[in-house]
C-alpha cells in the first residue's frame, strides 16, 4: 500500500493526469487485501492529495478515498475534506444552473457528468456575464458535484453522529434541495443530509382516539416509517386486531441486505396535523409541524399498498420507539385540533 500511495502522490506532483490514470487502479487494487491500519494510512495520505487537485479532479479522486472508508478505513480524515469540496461544487453547480436558463430557458441543462458538456457550459456562463475563470469553476462544479456526493454519501451513512456533525450540513441541504429536480444524482444524499435522528414524532390513531409519543432515528423514508410504525403498534395492549410480518420490521430495522426481498402491505393511511397525506415516498422530514409538533394521523387505508420490502439505505439501521402513550384527554384535545383528511384522489 505504501509503494502504491507513492506512485499516486508523485503522479498529483507532477500533474500527470496519464500517471494518475494508471496509479488510482493500483492503489484501489492493494487496498482490497490491506490490512485497517493501511487503510487508515492510506486515506491520510489520499485526502491530503485533495486540495490541490481542485473541484474536477478532485471530485473524482474523492470516490476513492470514500471507497477507502467502505473497505473499512476510519472517516475522520475525509469528513472536512469532502464537505468542503461538496459545498464549493453545489455552490458552483447552482451558480451555473442559474447562468445556463439565463441564456437558454427552453434548453435542457447538460447531462451532469458528461465531459463534451464542458465547452458549451462554460460558453453560457460567460454569455451571462461571467469572466472566463469563473465560467469555468460554475461549469466543472455542475458537472463534478455528482462525484462530491458520492463519498458525502458514504460518510453520512457511517453513523447518527457523523451526520449530526458533519460540516455544513444546512449550507449543504439549502443547496441539495434548490438543485434537486434536476440533479437526480444528488438523491441519496440528500435524503441523509434531511434524515432525522432522535426525532420526536406524535402519532394518533383516529379510530380509536389513542395517541403515543413516538421517537424516529436513521427513518430513510415514509415507506420504512410505515412499517416500523405498524409493527410498533401492533404490539400487544395497542391497536388490537392489526397484525405485521416480523419480516418487514426486521429489514425495516436493521435486517441485512440478503434478508431484503417480498412485498410490504401497507396497515394505514398516513396523514399528517393539516389534513394532508403523507405520501409513502416522501421523507419524515416532509411531515409538516402542528404547534411545533410533527403529527402523524393513522386512518384506515383507502385502497391496498404494497412495496417492495427493502431499507432505502441498506447500512443505515432504523429505529422507532414508543415512549408512551397519551391520556384519553390529551389524545381527544389533539385529535380536536389537527384537520379532517382531505383526499387528494378526488382533486
């Protein structure tokens, strides 16, 4: 590992893309039988490399070191050095996402990406005014933020602290969000830049007119919510006749990826504090607050759903506790305050 690290040091000395090319394979090749200890060296040395090899090549190398962390080498080192070149390439992208539908409103953006999508881009840019240096630094963060996410995406999957700490994280999700209908391929980390942790959640059953207090941690989207709501509940002295496979609240835990497979049917129709429902494929972090709260309403489901029973991020447990449940006063002054359910179907 040592030699190998060697050989791509001196190639980013050099500033030999061809000596790169070929050293990158290697290295990647040697730390598939390194021991956690060369790894962790190995990432040091790698993530030093990182700021002079600026947003482009330094986005592509960045998946490296994060491929790094995933054969079991310690994040720490990599976590600045990630957030800050995701923050400059998102700050970019969307500099340049703003440049490109000044000069060409009817034109689709370029494919992110795509190399043969830098010339035109860089033309837009200094067509709206920007200088040639600019142009080009808004050009190669549009087309290289798809690379920054992808170890910011390994990162945010390590652990509920990391993600608590990691740098930027509301710059990064402003910036996420604002690019996100046209940058599929920042999903992933979006969705765990906007995952909720030790996050509290009402939950009122309207049938019944129960209510408990609920706290979510790594819920990566409403289908796992769902589940991991129906299994709670169906526990003995809850709702009584609702029955859920172990099954699904195994993979909606913390069940590994070779447990993953089958059909979930769903036990609610979910509804947040104003009446509207909560879409499966949304996120918690979707549910609106009611007086500072984020209420889940449980009515009957409309009609049969089913999905696949899968965790949208396999190395993510997820986890839902009940810490209590409400008196029959509070529950009935809740139930009083959020909103009939509206139907979006009859719209």
């Amino acid at each position: 590992m040592t030699d190998r690290c060697a050989e791509v040091e001196a190639a980013v000395r050099a500033h030999d893309s061809a000596r790169m090319t070929k050293a990158v394979p290697r290295l990647w090749e040697a730390a598939q039988q390194a021991t956690p200890a060369e790894l962790d060296e190995a990432l040091s040395r790698c993530v030093a490399l990182l700021p002079g090899l600026g947003i482009s090549a330094g986005g592509q190398f960045a998946v490296l070191c994060g491929a790094l962390v995933e054969l079991g080498a310690r994040p720490d080192h990599l976590v600045p050095a990630v957030a800050e070149g995701l923050l400059e390439a998102l700050t970019e992208a969307e500099r340049f996402r703003a440049a490109w539908e000044r000069v060409h409103p009817d034109e689709e953006l370029p494919e992110p990406g795509d190399p043969t999508a830098l010339e035109p881009a860089i033309a837009a840019m200094t067509a709206a005014g920007g200088d040639e240096d600019g142009a080009l630094r808004a050009a190669l963060g549009w087309l290289s933020a798809g690379n920054w996410a992808m170890p910011a995406t390994t990162l945010l999957q390590h652990s509920t602290a990391l993600r608590e700490t990691f740098p930027h994280r509301a710059r990064l999700r402003e910036l996420g969000s604002g690019l996100a209908d046209a940058r599929g391929d920042l999903d992933c980390m979006l969705g765990l830049l906007r995952l909720l942790d030790a996050e509290r959640l009402l939950v009122l059953h309207r049938e019944t007119g129960r209510g408990w207090w609920v706290t979510v941690d790594g819920v990566g989207d409403n289908f796992q919510l769902h589940t991991l709501l129906a299994g709670a509940l169906a526990q003995p002295g809850r709702i009584a006749g609702l029955t859920v496979d172990p099954a699904w609240v195994a993979v909606a835990t913390d069940a590994p990826p070779e447990r993953f497979g089958g059909m979930v049917t769903g036990s609610f129709n979910l509804v947040d504090g104003h009446g509207a429902w909560i879409w499966n494929e949304g996120l918690p972090a979707d549910i609106p607050l009611l007086d500072g709260v984020r209420v889940v309403v449980l009515d009957p489901p409309s009609y049969t759903r089913s999905w696949e029973n899968v965790r949208r991020y396999p190395t993510v447990p997820g986890s839902l506790t009940v810490d209590g449940e409400l008196g029959p006063a509070d529950a009935a002054a809740w139930l009083t305050r959020v909103a009939p359910t509206g139907n979006p179907l009859d719209d």
